[in-house]
C-alpha cells in the first residue's frame, strides 16, 4: 500500500511538472506576440524545449503508476526510456543555443525618444541572411517589442531607419515602408510605396 501511495505521488509531482513546463511554453508565445514582453520571450519562447519537457514527464507520469516487478520487464522499460529521454535533453539543449536570437546587424534610438530603439537582426540559420526589423521600446523586464516585418535575400532589404519624428522608414528593393510610432511606441498601420 505505502508502495502504490508513493507511485501515485511521484506520477502527480511529474504530472505538475509538465504543467508548469506547459505553462511556461504559454507564457513565452503570448510574449512573442506584439506588444509582449522582450525578457519574457527570450527566456521562455523556447516551443521544442518546454513542450518537449512537458511530454517526456507526461509519459514518465503514465510509466512511473505501472509496477515492474519482474527484473527484466525493469531493464527493457528503462532501456527504451532511457534513450527516449536522452534525445529529447539533447533536443531541447541544441535548439535553445542554437535557434537563439539572431546576430544584431543595427541598433538605432529614435533621437526623439531615446527609450524608442529599432532594432535590426539576422536571424537566418544559413548564410543568406534573414533581417527582422522590430521597434523595442522601455528597459529592462518592462520592455516591449513590436514587430515590422521579415525580409529575405530575395526581399532585397536595404535599411531600417528613423525618417523622423516617431516615423519609421523600412526600405527594400520592390517597395518602401513608412510606419507613425505612438508616444506609448506602438506602430501604426505601415503606408507602402512600391518602388
């Protein structure tokens, strides 16, 4: 009995576990959505690491309440768990180094507010680069961000840059982009000049 007790604790601990690891999944992509909070994303928009989490304790959960009492039935479970377990670690370890932030190509403070900054990153995982533009504005745990768009090598990106008093300027090769920034930094509705 004090057995099938102990089961049934340690099958909720990883059952409350992978909640949180879920939880915490959701909080990072509310975080990536416009508007949300920079540090909240960079810490927690990690999809492959937290779900990947969530489920290998979710099947530790169902494994952990089975009782292997025979010797060889508990070599061949933690034989094909084992390794399950170890790609899974190895997954979430490689995809939150690698799939990082991006190399920062440029970073401008609107002279008219210096906490307004446009922010330009290559966030390409080969060498043609992939340039995200975003607008940052606030410090520290309160920053947020605003996304103005992704261009590609086939884009024909050329720069980002304050055309003025909280006006933003995206130039590519087909078109022109102009964006208003309000006081509070969001953006408005881009104004589009093919070119």
């Amino acid at each position: 009995m004090a057995a099938a007790a102990w089961h049934r604790r340690i099958e909720w601990w990883f059952r409350g576990a992978a909640l949180v690891a879920f939880l915490a999944y959701l909080a990072g992509y509310q975080a990536s959505r416009p508007g949300g909070l920079v540090e909240v994303e960079r810490w927690l928009n990690h999809p492959v690491l937290l779900l990947g989490a969530a489920a290998v304790m979710l099947m530790v959960s169902m494994l952990v309440q089975f009782e292997f009492r025979e010797r060889w039935a508990q070599l061949g479970c933690a034989a094909v768990l084992s390794p399950l377990i170890a790609v899974a670690v190895v997954i979430g370890v490689v995809t939150y180094f690698l799939g990082g932030e991006g190399r920062l190509v440029e970073r401008k403070p609107d002279p008219s507010h210096p906490e307004h900054v446009l922010v330009v990153t290559d966030v390409a995982f080969s060498i043609d680069p992939i340039y995200r533009v975003e607008l940052v504005t606030g410090s520290g745990w309160t920053a947020r961000h605003w996304y103005l768009g992704t261009w590609d090598d086939g884009d024909g990106f050329r720069k980002a840059e304050w055309s003025g008093p909280d006006r933003v300027t995206v130039t590519a090769e087909h078109e022109t982009r102009v964006y208003t920034v309000d006081g509070d930094g969001r953006l408005g509705e881009p104004e589009v000049t093919p070119r």
